[in-house]
C-alpha cells in the first residue's frame, strides 16, 4: 500500500516537473518581459530597438505556441529549499531526472550534455551528475521550493571569479564587475542580469553569485548598503553603453543582483555570474499532500485545477 | 537578399545594415567547424558546396516528422568561438555570409575583406520567432557530431533582422562599440566613482 502511494506520487510530481521545466523553457517570467519593455521603451538607436521588439515578439510567440524561447534551453539546473519535515525529499533526484528525459522529448529540449572524455551526447540531456541538484535545508518547514534555471551557453563563457586583494576593497570588486561586463560585450545576450558574489573564497563567491540569479528582476538586497552597491553597479553597467546585443544603447544589464558573506583576512574574492535577456526561471511548491502550486507561472495552477 | 549571393552584392554592405535573408543557410558550429577545416586542409569537399550560400553558427532544437526533420526553433550562438577556424572556411568555401550572435575577430574581418564576405548577426535568443522563418529543412549531415553540432541545411524566407557587423571593407561595427565603451569606462564611469 506504501509502495503504490510512493510511486503514485512520483509519476505526479514527474508530470509537475515536466510543467516546470516546459514554463521555464517556453514561458519568460513576468518581471523579466516587463524589464525587457522598459528598455524597449528607453532606447532610441533603431537597430538597436528593432532588436528589442524582434526579442519581445519573440517572447510572445513562444509562450502562445509553447515554443523554447532560446533554442539553446541550457544544463537543466535545480535548486530545492526543502523543509526538514517535507515528507518526499529522498524521491526528488529520481523525479527530477525522470522529468528532464520526458520534458527533453516532449517540449523538445535541445539536448545539450556532452560527455567530456568519449565527446558522446546521451541525447536526453542526462550525464554523470545531471541533472544538477542545489539543496538549502529549511528547518521547520514541511514543504519544497523547486526553482529550475535554464541558462545558455553564450552567458556562462562570460562567468569569471578571483580573490581580490582585501585593500582593493569595494571600488576593486566595481571595477572587477565592470571589467567583466565590458570584455563579455555582446556575447552573453544582452540586456544581461549581472549576479555578484562576495565572500571568503572563490566557492562560496560563486554559490552565492548563482542563487542571486534566481532573485526577480527589480527586487532589491534586504541591507540597504548592499542595494545601493546593486544601484551604483546597475548605473556604471548601463553607463557602457552596449545595448541590446551590443549595438549600442542605454540598457546593457536589466538589473544587477549582489550578495556577500564574510571575507578571510587574506582574501576578497568575488564571482560575477550574468544571465541572458531571456533569463529563464520557474518556481514550484510541492505541499505534504503532494500539492503543487506555480509561483513565478501562477496562470498554470489554473490548469492543473 | 537571396542566395546564391555574389561577391559583389556583399561587397555593397556596410556595417549596420540590416538585411533579411531567403535561400538556403547551413549550420556549423564547434565541431563541424573543426571537421570542416580538418576536411578543407587535406582538400576534401564538404558534403555541401558553400559557394554563395549563408553560413549559420547555430545549433537548431529539432523534431523528427515522418521520414525528415522539423525545426522546432532555432537561432544563432556566440561567434566567437569560431574565429579561429573562419579564415579558412571562408577563403576555401566560397561562403559569401556568416550569420551568429556575439561578434568575430580580426582573422575573420580579414577574410571578409580579401574574399569578399560579410558578418550578420541575428538577435541571439529570438528563437521561436525565428524558427517561423525556416521553410523546411533541406538535408543534414555529421548527425554522428549530435544535434547541436550537426551541419543543418536549411531553406529560409526572409531570416532576420540580420545586422551586418562586418563588412567586407574592413570595418567592425563591434570593435567600434567596443572603443566608445571602453572611453566612457576610463573617462566617464571610473573618475565618477574615484576609481583608478
């Protein structure tokens, strides 16, 4: 009887993945097509503003035809906030790996995991590892948040990391950032979202770089110094002056997201991770009944009522 | 524009330029650019003469429809990944466009210049609008390479916007963007914060 539940609640939370993973490929969320159309609305070079709509129509046409909205729709990544009291953690790598062989079929996703010794792509974007999975622990909690994150190639080439020295202190990680932006041009898609991590070593720099990239656009750090560092950043970025994919323009980065953990005395190490325009998230819930609710597509909980 | 384009309607482009593309396009990307070369160096012919057609750096999502293939959408990926391959494809094909995202480098203006060829870019990401431009799919090649990787031969009507980045007189409309930014970045951005 056990069993049969199990399983009964594995091929549900399959079927849900699946709706994830095709909402993220097809379905930019609302805060990103809105940013996408504030620059659209700034911009006055024509190149550059043909572009842009060329980018919101295309926005348009993927979610209506359930279109990838990027043909490159990335390394399927996962990353679960779960409550110690979440009944089903131990079936969420089996789910997701399920989800991710079924949603490459049927979206399609392009298959996109290559392995690096044999050069051989499985085709359904598994491998050692894959899907990758991110856990942050929530005590007290009896339910999981599962946000995947879809990036393509052209933004991750642009990732760099590097212990500053600690005298180089904030201006050292502005100009670091800035550098950054500049020498990735147009090559990661912009209007990128730039994420900064600063910590005590280069891991714990990128770890919190990259959960920087799943905060909405528009949104804020909770200490107001480090929002006006993520201010400061957003105006010297825009100041660049590349534009939608490098033709020239005043919206190079929609927003810049900043977060930091303490330094070691010897180091100020920092990451700078960017996303794409087409910066694709999407966010789950999954309830100890096995309920799932939409949070960044909440039009889907529709459907699956 | 239409393929098979010649030498002299390239030649009439300028950077900035923006053209919209029907005739027939063929992928490469990373490893088909390394088999084409590799093939190219020993004086092998590609399964598909580029003479007069559109190079295209992309690397479609497909599905398989009976006995052929549907693009379910496609679109460009970062050029410069290629650069150091163009040079030759270009001066032993005879292609007269390359189409990507991102921007190449000197080698390939270069190439554009002494065999007369130009550089577009397709805006990177716009990829279901853009698979509303592909007609059909024509043929493919070097599945063995994987989707991505596969040379897709592709018949489009009216691809674009296609920007012209680099024309075929030497000019790189990047290097340009590049030069103003770096100039607001030393004269504009770091005095204002008191960065050296």
């Amino acid at each position: 009887m056990v069993l049969v539940l199990a399983s009964s609640i594995e091929s549900k939370l399959v079927e849900a993945t699946v709706k994830l993973l095709e909402a993220a490929a097809t379905w930019l969320p609302s805060d990103v097509e809105a940013a996408l159309i504030k620059a659209y609305e700034v911009e006055d070079n024509p190149v550059t503003k043909s572009f842009l709509k060329a980018m919101i129509d295309n926005v348009r046409i993927a979610r209506e035809k359930r279109l990838p909205i990027c043909q490159d729709t990335g390394v399927a990544m996962f990353y679960v906030r779960v409550g110690d009291k979440f009944p089903y953690t131990s079936l969420l790598p089996s789910v997701f790996r399920k989800a991710l062989v079924e949603a490459t079929r049927r979206i399609p996703l392009r298959p996109n995991t290559i392995d690096v010794f044999s050069g051989k792509n499985p085709g359904d974007n598994t491998g050692r590892y894959m899907p990758w999975i991110e856990w942050d622990f929530v005590e007290g909690w009896d339910l999981a948040e599962v946000t995947v994150l879809l990036k393509g190639g052209g933004s991750e080439v642009v990732a760099r990391a590097k212990n500053l020295i600690p005298a180089e202190g904030i201006k050292g990680i502005i100009k670091y950032v800035v550098e950054a932006v500049y020498e990735a041009g147009p090559q990661p898609c912009p209007p990128v979202v730039v994420s900064v991590g600063i910590a005590a070593n280069v891991a714990m720099a990128v770890r919190l770089a990259e959960r920087g990239l799943l905060r909405p656009i528009g949104q804020r750090h909770e200490d107001p110094e480090v929002a006006r560092l993520e201010e400061t950043l957003l105006e010297a970025i825009n100041r660049v002056g590349f534009g939608a994919h490098g033709m020239g323009g005043r919206v190079t980065a929609l927003d810049v997201h900043v977060d930091y953990a303490p330094r070691h005395p010897a180091t100020l190490s920092v990451a700078v991770l960017m996303n794409c325009w087409a910066a694709r998230r999407a966010t789950m819930r999954i309830y100890p009944d096995g309920r799932v609710e939409y949070i960044t597509h909440p039009q889907l909980n529709r459907e699956v009522a | 524009m239409r393929t098979p384009l010649s030498e002299e309607d390239v030649r009439k482009l300028n950077v900035g330029d923006v053209v919209y593309l029907s005739g027939v396009v063929v992928t490469m990307r990373d490893a088909g650019h390394r088999r084409a070369v590799e093939l190219l160096a020993r004086g092998e012919k590609l399964p598909v003469d580029l003479r007069g057609l559109a190079l295209y750096h992309a690397g479609p999502v497909v599905r398989r429809v009976g006995e052929g293939w549907e693009v379910v959408v496609i679109g460009p990926t970062t050029s410069t990944r290629m650069e150091v391959y163009e040079y030759e494809v270009i001066e032993k094909t005879g292609v007269r466009m390359v189409i990507g995202k991102g921007g190449m480098g000197p080698r390939t203006a270069e190439a554009c210049k002494r065999f007369g060829a130009v550089y577009t870019v397709y805006p990177g990401g716009a990829a279901a609008l853009q698979a509303s431009q592909v007609k059909r799919v024509l043929d493919v090649h070097w599945l063995d390479l994987g989707v991505p990787d596969a040379m897709w031969v592709l018949e489009v009507e009216d691809l674009g916007p296609l920007t012209v980045v680099i024309d075929s007189k030497g000019r790189n409309l990047y290097d340009e963007i590049y030069r103003e930014a770096r100039r607001r970045i030393d004269e504009e951005i770091y005095p204002k914060l008191g960065i050296k």
